[in-house]
C-alpha cells in the first residue's frame, strides 16, 4: 500500500447506528470549525438531509404541475404564491374577476384533491384572494410566485 492509500484508509470510517450511536466523532471541516456529534446524530443528520432533497424535489414537481394548471385557467387566474404553512405549503391564487369566483373555487377543490395525493409534501392549503386584499394573506414579495400574468403573453385586444 502507498502513503496516500494508506491515508485513505485511516480517513475511512463507518459509523454503525447499533455499535456506534453513542459514541462521538469530531467533524473537522476545511474552515477549522470543530463540530462534535455522536455516530447517531451523524446518521439523522445524513437522513434529514436525503429527505430535505426528496422534499424539494417534491414541491419542485408540484410547483411546476401547479404552472401548468394555471395556465390552463389563465382566463380566471391572476397569480398563485406559495407560502411555507407550519409541516405544509400554502397556495394561494388570485382571480381575475372582483368577487369570488365559484366556478374557479371548484376547480381549486378538485387540484388541492390531486396534490394531495400525487405530491409528499405534507398538508396542502389552497385559498382563493382577491387581488386588493392578497397582503391581508400573505407577504408577495417574500413568497414564492408560482403563477403570475408575466407567464402569460400579453394579447392584443380585440377592436
């Protein structure tokens, strides 16, 4: 074995949850900064992380399935935004017309039923708002704009 094989070897460890969960190991990053965590925090760390991956994945695809089925209802839909709300995700759309619109409201019931069951992104709110009151709701220039009129190509109006 080589110098650099032989070091290879004595940087490799494995950590077995059952033989060394409570045993700790000291993280030594290039930055200097010393971080100690058992074999067991080590191990939730790397799964938080791998489910962390998976969850964004997850609202990716939700996200861009939500794009989709507003441009599809572009007549009715002025914007959606997504909002963090507690373990779940808010969505909240903003219609074209002034008052509630019904019409979109069922249309909205039958989505959040196939987010839910197509996405693990945990609970999934769905709210109608109307334009003049969307920051009673929420702060737009924090949340996530899934869909607005930019997505839309300006039409000429008809004469």
């Amino acid at each position: 074995m080589t110098g650099n094989q032989d070091k290879q070897t004595e940087r490799e460890r494995h950590i077995l949850e059952d033989a060394d969960g409570e045993r700790q190991y000291v993280l030594h990053p290039e930055n200097n900064d010393l971080f100690v965590r058992t074999g067991r925090q080590v191990i939730e760390g790397c799964r938080l992380g791998i489910s962390l991956e998976v969850w964004f994945g997850e609202c990716k695809a939700m996200f861009d399935e939500v794009l989709e089925w507003a441009k599809v209802r572009a007549n009715q839909i002025r914007a959606c935004y997504a909002v963090p709300r507690g373990v779940g995700i808010g969505l909240f759309f903003v219609p074209r017309s002034e008052s509630f619109d019904f019409d979109l409201a069922d249309h909205l019931a039958e989505l959040n039923v196939k987010l839910v069951r197509s996405f693990n992104v945990g609970p999934v709110e769905i709210h109608q708002v109307p334009a003049d009151e969307i920051d009673r709701f929420i702060i737009p220039k924090t949340a996530r704009e899934v869909y607005s009129d930019a997505d839309r190509p300006h039409q000429a109006m008809a004469t």
